[in-house]
C-alpha cells in the first residue's frame, strides 16, 4: 500500500572532523525561513525558498528539516566514525555532541542513538530522556501526541515526554516500512501488527479495532486506509467500512480527497466514495498546498482540486509541495538522477542537481 525567522547567518557551519556530533540552534528557529535539502556532487546542503544556498553542500547525507533543526551525517568515512550525525540551523553556533545517530525533531524532543542506546534531546541539546532503550527491531521512533514509540528488546512501547511507559513493552510490529506517520498516534488511535494482522490501539494500549486488515495506515480526515484480501478500502474509527475494499491501491485523505487506483489508472474520491476526478493517470499523489502531482504520458507534472493540469506533466519524478516548494527529478537512473526544486507556477528555484 502507498500512504507516502528569515535570518541569514553569515557564520556558516564548519567540521572540523566527525568525531563528535555537533548542533547547531537558532535562536528564533520557531520562526525560521524553512530550508530545503538539495544535492552537489554527492554532498548535501540547504537552500532557502528563493533558491539561495544557506548551508553549501558539504555532507554525505542529510535529513529535511523538522521544527527548524535538521540532522546530517559530517562524517566522510562513516563505518570508522562512529559519531558522525550533526543537528544545525541557520545560527552557526555549536552546541551539543556525541550521537551515532539521530532521527527528526517531533513536538520538541528528538531520538539519538548514544553509545548504542537510545534516548531524547530538546533543541538545545539536553538529555531529557536518558539513552536506555536497545533493541534491534529498530529505532526509537518520533513524538506524536505526546507518546513516541520504543523499541526493548523484541518487543515496542509507548512513552510519554519524561521517559514513562504509558503502553508497556508488547510483541508488535511498529511498522513494516519506514513510512511517515505510520504507527505513530494519530487522531487518538496508532496501528500496529500483531501476529501478521493489522488493527488499532488507543493511547492506553487497548486494542480498539480488532487485528484483522493485511494493512493499516494511520488516520487521517477521520478515516484510515486499510488492505483486506488484496483490495484497499477505508475505515472510520469504529473500524466500519465507510468505503469498502475495492481499489488495487490508495493513498490516505489529504484536503479532502484520495488517490485511488484501478486497472492501472489513477483518480481521486471523496469520503463517500464517489470519484471528483475520473480516472485517468498512470500515478498520483495526495493534494498538498492545493496541488496533486500526477504522471501522464510517463511525465509528472501537477494538478488542481478538479483536475486541471498547473504544471505541464515534464519530471521523471515529482513530490508534494511543501512550504511552497516541491521536490521534482530528471532521469530515471538512480546513478544519474538529478534533484531540483520547483515553486507553485512551476518556476524552476533550484535546478535539477546531483
């Protein structure tokens, strides 16, 4: 199933090696101009929504920035660095160190990886919940509504902001795939696996829906995308059908409206089922900003909510518009592909790079 302060610091960010993590923190981060991840010779960097380099292109790998802090990996020759992740904004000032890995700021608090236990951070580097949660069924997973997902051992629970279990350590699968927002709470409820089916918990832990899809999503609009005997269909959080397991694929509500496919062709219903936009397109993707990427012809380009074409179908590979820009990609090669940045007109702000 698919689901998927404006101020410039002149200071700029420099390692000095990779054998400490270092962060980097804005004093206005809340109010930050956002910053997009591109690619320059196999290095990342960040540019701004006007196409500006703010952070040059200078790490082996880089994650989008989540709450106006961003995690890099500084370490050219990461398998003998074994700290080598770097959290940073505009600012330029170093402030906290020393993690194997880190994952995305959720709500204000982050998981790192500290001599091979996990913990969290606030944005200005402390330690709130010590490194204590090992296992090798994953990582800790980000904040959502207050409960983070851990892992111990073979087993997952739930843990509030001061490091409590809300939702004891119990054999589930967390998730299959490292897909956003999947198993963690949203709108009340979490999914999760247990014993090879899917259903819902609520933030007790008590199982609301029973175990029985192939697949689950999380909420969203109210509803949930399920899989139920190789056909895809969405539930309300009673888990009754309000439409019922017929499309070969989904993606989940977004503005109102969802991705549907059959027979290979891609449209978009609204939440009784019925089709706004027919279907018509080789791939689609939820609305975002008041956009949809489509494919047409082997071509992405993008859509409005009643589906007439914005942006000429011309990418090999299109994302959603985010903070006013949208990720797109030339080549179809993963050895060649480049990366650039469009805006809501389809102005090119960063041209395709690699």
């Amino acid at each position: 199933m698919r689901v998927t302060a404006y101020i410039i610091c002149l200071t700029m960010l420099v390692f000095s090696g990779c054998s400490r993590t270092r962060a980097v923190k804005c004093a206005q981060q809340k109010a930050a101009t956002p910053l997009f991840r591109i690619m320059e010779k196999g290095e990342y960097g960040y540019i701004n929504g006007e196409g500006k380099v703010i952070v040059t292109p200078q790490f082996i790998g880089g994650q989008e920035f989540a709450e106006g802090i961003v995690a890099v990996i500084c370490c050219k020759a990461p398998l003998t660095c074994p700290s080598h992740v770097a959290y940073f904004n505009c600012a330029g000032n170093l402030t906290f160190g020393n993690f194997e890995k880190g994952r995305p700021f959720s709500e204000g608090l982050a998981a790192v990886e500290y001599k091979g236990k996990w913990g969290y951070i606030d944005d200005s580097g402390k330690m709130v919940i010590e490194p204590q949660f090992v296992s090798t069924a994953g990582t800790a997973r980000e904040f959502h509504e207050g409960l983070a997902a851990v892992p111990v051992g073979d087993k997952w629970g739930y843990i509030n902001k001061v490091g409590k279990f809300v939702i004891n350590p119990r054999r589930m699968i967390i998730s299959l795939q490292q897909t956003p927002g999947i198993s963690e709470f949203s709108e009340g409820l979490a999914a999760v696996n247990v014993n090879g089916k899917w259903g819902y918990i609520d933030k007790t832990g008590k199982l609301t829906i029973a175990t029985m899809f192939d697949f689950a999503e999380s909420f969203s609009e109210g509803i949930a995308a399920v899989s139920l005997a190789g056909k895809h269909g969405f539930i309300d959080k009673t888990g009754k059908w309000v439409i019922k397991p017929q499309f070969d694929a989904v993606w989940s509500f977004s503005a109102g409206s969802a991705p549907v496919q059959l027979s290979n062709k891609w449209g978009f219903i609204d939440k009784s089922g019925g089709f706004i936009i027919p279907l018509q397109f080789e791939d689609a993707l939820p609305f975002s900003e008041g956009l949809a990427a489509v494919k047409v012809r082997g071509k992405y380009g993008y859509i409005d909510s009643v589906g007439k074409i914005m942006i000429q179908p011309q990418y090999d590979s299109a994302h959603n518009f985010t903070r006013g820009l949208a990720m797109i990609q030339m080549g179809t090669d993963p050895a060649s592909v480049k990366t650039g940045y469009i805006d809501k007109r389809g102005k090119m702000i960063w041209k395709p790079t690699r």
